[in-house]
C-alpha cells in the first residue's frame, strides 16, 4: 500500500531558491529560517508555496516521492 505523505516547512522568503515542481532531496538544505537551515525530511517535489506576509516568511509543502505503509 503507498499513501501520500506531505511534509510542511517554513523559510525566510529572502533565503528560498526553488520553484514549484521541483524535486527535492532528503537532507537537502531547501532554505534558512533565522540563520538556520532547513533540510527536507522526505525526497519529493515542491506542490505549494505559500508566502506569509506577517513574518515574511514562505511555506513550502513537498510532496513525498514514495511512502509505504
């Protein structure tokens, strides 16, 4: 059985350089959020990204390449 599995991040809008649709890595910095890195905790592609105007800060959803139960 494969379910699907999304994983939700925040970085600084100043410090994310990917786009939707592209495929991201397990443990690949995807960005910085107050000077720390953020590292992707599945291998999948980027399905949204949503910016928060309040914090300037965006919310990446990855959608897991392959997740089985």
């Amino acid at each position: 059985m494969v379910l699907a599995m999304f994983e939700v991040l925040r970085v600084d809008a100043t410090e994310f350089k990917k786009n939707v649709g592209d495929k991201v890595k397990k443990g690949e910095i995807i960005g910085y959020l107050k000077n720390t890195p953020v590292v992707a905790n599945v291998s999948g592609i980027i399905q949204c990204v949503y910016f928060d105007e309040n914090t300037h800060e965006l919310e990446i959803i990855i959608l897991a390449e392959k997740v089985k139960r």
